[in-house]
C-alpha cells in the first residue's frame, strides 16, 4: 500500500512539475514577447519622432522606408501615394528588389495597395508567390510574403506601405500588425505635415492663383541683377478692364481672366534665365536678362499675336493686356529705375488703351446681358420707341431725347453682374434675393463710369428705380428729385414689362396694364407722367 502510494504521489509530482515547466514556458514566452513588443514600440517611438522631424518629401519617404524594413528586418519595402489627377497609386520610392520599379502606376481598384486602402488595415500575404490576385509580373517572382499597410490621414487615403520577405516562412502576428498599422499613422502624419511644408513654401514665393512667382521672390531677383550687374530688361504687362469684370461679373469671372493671361505670358516668355511674376491684383513682370531690343520686341509683339488669338476663341469676354519695359544696360543705372521706366512706358500705353478697350468692355458686357436675358428679346426695341414718344410730348430736347435712347438700351446693364437663378426665377424672390439684384442699379452705375460712351447717363442707370413716393432703391429719393429720365423710363419699362411675358407671370392686357400704372401713381410713378402716357398710348 505505502509503495501504491509512492507511485500515485510521485505520478501526481511529475504531472504537477510538467503543469509547472509548462507554465514557466509560458511566463517566459509572455515575457519574450512583452519584451519584443517593449523592443517595438521604443523603436517606433524613436522613428517617430525622427519622421516628424524630416520636411524635405523626397527625404521623408526613403526614411519611411528603410525604417519600416529595419523594424521588422527586411531590406525590400515600397511606398505608393495617391496621385488624385491620374486617379491611380503611383509607386514614389522603392528599396532593395523594388528599386529599379519607382512609378510604377496602379490603377484605383486594382491591385493589392487598393485592396489595402479600401479595408483600410494591414494586409499579410504568407504565400504570395501562389495568391490569386498576385501580380503575374515575373518581377514579383522573387517575392515569397508580402504585408501592406494603408496610408491614412483625417480618413482620406494618401497612399500605402509595403515590406517583402524573400526568406520562405515569414510570418506576420497579430502584434507586428499592430505595430505596423501604428508606424503607418506615424508615417501619415509626417507626410501630410511634410505636404503642407512644402505648400507653405511654395506659397511664400508664388502667387496662388496663377502658380507664378510672388512679389517677394521677384524682388529678390531684383536685387540679384543689381548685385551681379547683369544687364536685364524688365516687362510690366497689366490686364485692362479687370476691376471693370471683378465689379459687374464678379472675381470669380476676374480670376479666370487672370489665370488665362497668366498662361499666355508664361507661354511667350518662359525660358531658361527669365522672371515671370504677379506683381500686384491686375500686373505682371517679367525679368529677361542678356536680350537685345530686338528680341524684346518679337515677344511684345508675339504676346499681342497670342492674345489676338485667345480673343478670337473667346468672344464672349476678350483680353487686353497694356505693355510697357525698359533696360538696364550698366551698372550706374539701377534695376529700381529701370522698374519705373517700364512702369511710366506702361502708363502711357495705358492711356492708349483705356478709352477703347472700356468702351468694348462695356459692349461685350451688353451682348453678354442681351444673350442670357432672352426673355426680355425686343424689350430695349420697344423701351426707345416709347421714351421718345413720351420726351416727345412733354417737350425735351433733341439733345436729351438722344441721351435717353442710350438709357433706354443700357438702363439695365448692371443685371450682367446678377447670377441667373435670381434674374430668372419663376417665382417671388426672398430678402436675400431681392437685394441681390437691387445692386444691379450700382453695378450699372459703376459701369458706365467707366466708359465714356455711357458716362452721360451713369446717373440714371443709378436713380432708375426710384420712387415717386420715396421708397423706392438705392438712394430714397422723392417726387422732382428724381431726374425726369428716370421718371420716364420707370413708367416705361412697367408698361413693358406688364404686357410682356416674364417667367413669374403671364403678359397683362393692355388696358389692364394702364391700370395698375394709375393705381401706382403719386407712389412708384410720377402721377402727372402717368397720365401723360395714358393719353399717349391710348
């Protein structure tokens, strides 16, 4: 019995010491891998802080790289980022057997990186020499495991890492995932800020709007060609009429002239040594050393030719550039002066241009209005013949009977600048709406300022919609402090308007319209003009 209970007791010692070795193989595995894991996130942390660090893009990716190989002991790793023109991944760096494949393009939903981006976590392939969806590139070949890790920043897909394992038996955990997805964020974050470093610097000496150099870097290109002593002439090139197009069509009209003149100016003076900048809202410069006079005018004369061209293609809104320049042959004259010797030849060209080129703003903008306002086909026909009948009757002069026909015409002309989901909305307009196109009044005046052939009716274009009784826009005038020219046209253009089909309503009869004109004089209308015009058109 005592030997039966030896064997029992030393049988239940060997189970309990091989429960113990057991649990001694575990406790030192959890702590292999509470070190190797330790061992990760330190190293991460170290290559984190030294990715954030680095600002120069080009730098940064083969640092993202390499390190991401050293981590997890691999010497073949990958970066694609997301090219959002071409709508594909583009391979930008590559080390070990992929770094004779740099820009290698893969199109969006194809391939392993969009499998990766669309889960949007890492991706292990053990056996990638016999996965399905495997490149069948034989450059792939070499490659026995693959993982890849997306790219993320604020939930938009930048692009994805990737490591290869040539050695057959690799395999990925759970835990080297995690470390991995983390490193991929760290990766992220330096990218982007890396991006938006590159941005900022870019934009400290370009103009954004046109991507040509800024004032500042023109500047000190300036100063170079004065140090240096380097003979250079200097183009100052200014877009006619572009306050004109930002106040009536507003900038967003204004900035695409701008980008097309800017295209047209790069286009004829970009070469290896040349300058070319925004160097305020509406002008340009261009910095071209070492040219005679000579070839100075062939590309004065070259960009006259382009933006000839450009016109002819784009009638609905043409362009004018006003040039002027100046050279700095030796080193007494300063390139400052020579600055403003190109400027003052720019301002007499100027003076030139204004009067003509306003004048074929001014009927670019009228036909534009004419084309969109369709509606209205005859109004401005019609709107004359009346205005004189009525100046007629109550005695103006000739003088002013031909002003008001050119009211007549261009009363409404500052509607050019109103988007036409206001000027034709089927139904009433709501408060925003309605001092939306109430501005037109001003945008008209401003217009026609600006030209002189309308410069003589700038002042009614503006009082038009004023009101007998004083409430009407934008100024509350009353009674006789509103011209006569204004009172007319106003009766006018609502007898016009009520016996004519506008979106909002069916055309009026006219009887039916010379009642409401009676029941708005004394209030909207000058009551004895009213009655006037009642007798006219009866």
């Amino acid at each position: 019995q005592l030997e039966n209970l030896v064997t029992t007791r030393t049988s239940e010692l060997q189970k309990a010491n091989e429960i113990l070795e057991k649990q001694i193989k575990s406790i030192k595995l959890t702590e292999e891998q509470i070190n190797k894991q330790n061992n990760y996130l330190l190293t991460l942390h170290d290559i984190s802080l030294g990715l954030l660090n680095r600002l120069d893009i080009n730098e940064l990716l083969e640092n993202i790289v390499v390190k991401a190989g050293e981590l997890f002991n691999t010497t073949h790793g990958f970066l694609y980022l997301y090219n959002e023109q071409e709508q594909a991944f583009v391979r930008k760096l590559g080390i070990g057997i992929y770094s004779q494949d740099i820009g290698r393009k893969v199109p969006r939903g194809v391939g392993l990186v969009s499998e990766v981006t669309q889960k949007g976590a890492p991706v292990f392939i053990k056996d990638y020499r016999n996965w399905p969806k495997r490149n069948p590139d034989p450059f792939f070949d070499k490659i026995a495991a693959v993982v890849h890790a997306p790219l993320l920043v604020n939930k938009k897909y930048k692009g994805s890492i990737g490591l290869a394992f040539i050695e057959e038996g690799r395999d990925f955990g759970d835990d080297e995932l995690m470390i991995l997805t983390r490193f991929a964020e760290m990766a992220s974050i330096a990218i982007d800020n890396a991006h938006l470093f590159e941005q900022m610097k870019f934009y400290s000496l370009h103009d954004p709007l046109t991507g040509l150099y800024n004032r500042t870097l023109f500047q000190q290109h300036m100063d170079k060609i004065d140090r240096d002593n380097i003979p250079t002439t200097i183009i100052i090139c200014d877009i006619d009429g572009l306050k004109l197009v930002n106040d009536t069509l507003g900038h967003l009209e204004g900035d695409e002239l701008l980008k097309n003149a800017a295209l047209i100016i790069k286009e004829v003076f970009t070469s290896n040594n040349s300058i070319i900048a925004r160097i305020g809202g509406d002008e340009f410069a261009i910095l071209l050393p070492y040219l005679s006079l000579q070839q100075i005018e062939a590309k004065c004369s070259k960009l006259n030719e382009k933006v000839e061209t450009y016109n002819k293609s784009n009638i609905t809104f043409p362009l004018s550039i006003s040039i002027g320049y100046a050279s700095k042959k030796d080193f007494e004259i300063s390139i400052t002066d020579t600055f403003k010797e190109a400027d003052n030849h720019l301002n007499r060209e100027k003076l030139h241009h204004s009067k003509s080129n306003r004048s074929a703003v001014v009927q670019t903008l009228m036909l534009a209005l004419e084309a969109r306002d369709h509606i209205t086909e005859g109004h401005t026909d019609r709107m004359q013949d009346m205005v004189v009948d009525l100046a007629k009757v109550i005695g103006l002069s000739e003088r002013t009977i031909a002003d008001l026909r050119l009211f007549a015409r261009f009363h409404d002309i500052g509607k050019v600048g109103i988007s036409d989901t206001i000027l034709f909305k089927p139904g009433p307009l709501n408060e925003k709406e309605r001092w939306e196109m109430e501005r037109h009044s001003e945008i008209g005046f401003r217009i026609a300022q600006s030209s002189p052939d309308l410069s003589i009716i700038a002042d009614w274009i503006l009082k038009h919609h004023e009101w007998w009784n004083g409430q009407g826009y934008p100024l509350q005038l009353k009674e006789r402090e509103i011209p006569i020219e204004c009172r007319i046209l106003a009766i006018v253009d609502a007898f016009d308007a009520m016996t004519n089909q506008r979106p909002y309503r069916e055309a009026l009869t006219k009887e039916e319209a010379l009642k409401e004109l009676k029941k708005g004089a004394g209030s909207q209308f000058d009551p004895e003009l009213v009655d006037i015009f009642m007798e006219l058109i009866k």
